[in-house]
C-alpha cells in the first residue's frame, strides 16, 4: 500500500472557482459569455483569470480587444482543467447518490464482461449493496494509474505494467461453426485447415497455438480478421467460417442451436483473465470488496 503524502503545496492548487472561469472563457472565447454562463460579472471573471495567471507565474490568455485567445500554455493547460472538473463533479455525483458506499469503475472486456461477469454481479450487488459498480469497455491496457479507473479486467500474461493482479482463470476455447457448415464434428484437427478460419486481432496466434496441441504444425490459413468475440460469432452464424470462441462465451450459441461444435477437442488457449489494479494507489473499500467476491466466483467457475 502507497505511503500517505501531502498534496501539492498551495501555489499549485488554484480556487475551483479560478479554474472554472478559466475553462469557460476558453471554451466560449469570451470574458462576457463566461460571466453569463456562470452568473458572475465580467469584472469578476477577469479577476479570476489575472488571479490565476499571477499565482501560476504563467500567460494563459491573449487579450485581442474584446476576444480573448489561449496562448501556448493555456491550450495546454485547458485540457487538464477540464478533465479534473469532471472528475471532482463525477466523484461528487457518486458521493450524493451513494454516500455510504463507493463506487468502483472497472475496465472491462467486452465478452468476458457480457457472458461472464454480468450474469454473475447480481450476486455481488446483494451482497454488497453499499457499493456501486460502473463498466466500461476497453480492448487494450491503458495508462491505468492516469485514468478514472479503479481496476480493470486484462487477458494475456502478467505484462501489464504498474499493476497488481489477481489470476481468474485460463481461457478456454472451442471451435465453432454455422450447423449447415459441416456434417459433424471433425474428428481430425488437421481437417480443419480445409476450412475458412476466423481470426482475432487480440489472439492472431489463436488458431497456430491450438492446432500446434493438438500436432499439427502446419500455418493456418489467413482468413476474416475481427477486433471482438461478438462479432466473429456472428459471422461463424451466417456460415462465413470456423470461430475459436472461449466456452463460456460459446455455450449460448450451442445452447440454442445457433452454433455447433466444428471440433469435440477443446485446448487451454494462449492467456488467462486477471482482474488488474494500480500498484501506486492505495485500496479502497468498493474495491477490496470486489476483488475478494471476484476470486470466489473465479473458483466456483474452475
């Protein structure tokens, strides 16, 4: 756990109010559409800007007559402002409309997300109904430490940098396929290459590293390539070709007839799924709270 340090002296944090007359006035490119925006004067609006600016030491806006213009460092300047208002007032939403709890925002992938994780958080939600969970998608790991987020969900190995993990489980993959594709499961893996293969963009050895267990070394061949799970399934459907698909997110599919299985020979695929957190900030409640439900249901799923 992260040591506990000061904030920034007080010459670096200027007034809320400073910072929100600042945004305004680059926004708007006006002193006086400003001060209508935020119910002030126009007196007052330049008063927070010369305050600013002499507390930061630094020339934010040009005075062009009546236009105002960012200089250099106040374009800047204006996205950083900008970001952490919204922060601060999310933060603020969240606290007033769950102010005994907290509020995890979790990164997600979008089919573990959907057929896995989704179905189970009535669960934790019952259990924990001080906590409020928000999910967003993202394919690739990201600048966690800098983002709004609390934890994320990874596929891969432990190479995500600046991060803690907790392993979920290994993925497990089926081939699948339009019913009217082929006759019945082939018994051979090597007979699969006499069929279009759908490929991955996260997993572009997704296919070698399957055949490759089962001993076959020949290339697959190229085929369709599709940036998620949801829609390759959707064109092994319409009969375009074989899909490796995780079985947690096959099993609908096969359940109702959509999809069947092109091979009966399942293999451990390239990766597992960890849930991921910042190294350098320290743990809140919410989530300590999910990471200990997430790993209970980890095992239960084993």
């Amino acid at each position: 756990m992260r040591k506990n340090h000061m904030i920034a002296p007080r010459r670096f944090l200027p007034s809320i109010s400073a910072l929100l007359a600042f945004e305004a006035v680059a926004r708007l490119g006006s002193a006086t559409a400003a001060a209508q925006e935020l119910s002030l004067t126009q007196s007052a609006i330049s008063r927070q800007l010369k305050a600013l600016e002499e507390q930061l030491d630094v020339v934010l806006i040009l005075r062009k007559g009546r236009q105002l213009a960012l200089t250099q460092a106040g374009q800047a300047y204006v996205p950083q402002v900008r970001d952490i208002l919204n922060r601060l007032a999310q933060a603020s939403v969240s606290l007033r409309t769950n102010p005994h709890g907290g509020t995890l925002n979790l990164a997600i992938l979008p089919a573990f997300g959907m057929h896995w994780l989704a179905p189970r958080l009535r669960g934790f939600a019952e259990a924990h109904p001080e906590v409020t969970v928000n999910l967003s998608t993202r394919l690739k790991p990201f600048a966690i430490s800098d983002s709004p987020f609390d934890a994320a969900i990874h596929f891969g190995h432990e190479d995500w940098p600046g991060v803690r993990y907790l392993p979920l489980m290994p993925e497990t993959v089926v081939p699948v396929c339009a019913p009217d594709m082929i006759a019945a499961p082939l018994t051979q893996a090597a007979d699969m290459l006499a069929h279009p293969l759908l490929h991955l963009e996260t997993r572009p050895r997704g296919w070698a590293r399957w055949l490759a267990a089962l001993g076959v070394t020949a290339d697959p061949p190229s085929g369709m390539v599709f940036d998620q799970f949801s829609t390759m399934a959707q064109a092994a459907i319409h009969g375009l070709g074989v899909a490796l698909l995780p079985t947690f997110f096959a099993q609908p599919y096969l359940r109702d007839g959509q999809l069947m299985l092109a091979s009966a020979q399942s293999t451990q695929s390239i990766g597992s799924y960890f849930l991921v957190w910042p190294a350098d900030r320290d743990e809140g409640a919410a989530l300590v709270s999910f990471r200990s439900w997430l790993a209970g249901q980890a095992q239960t799923s084993e």
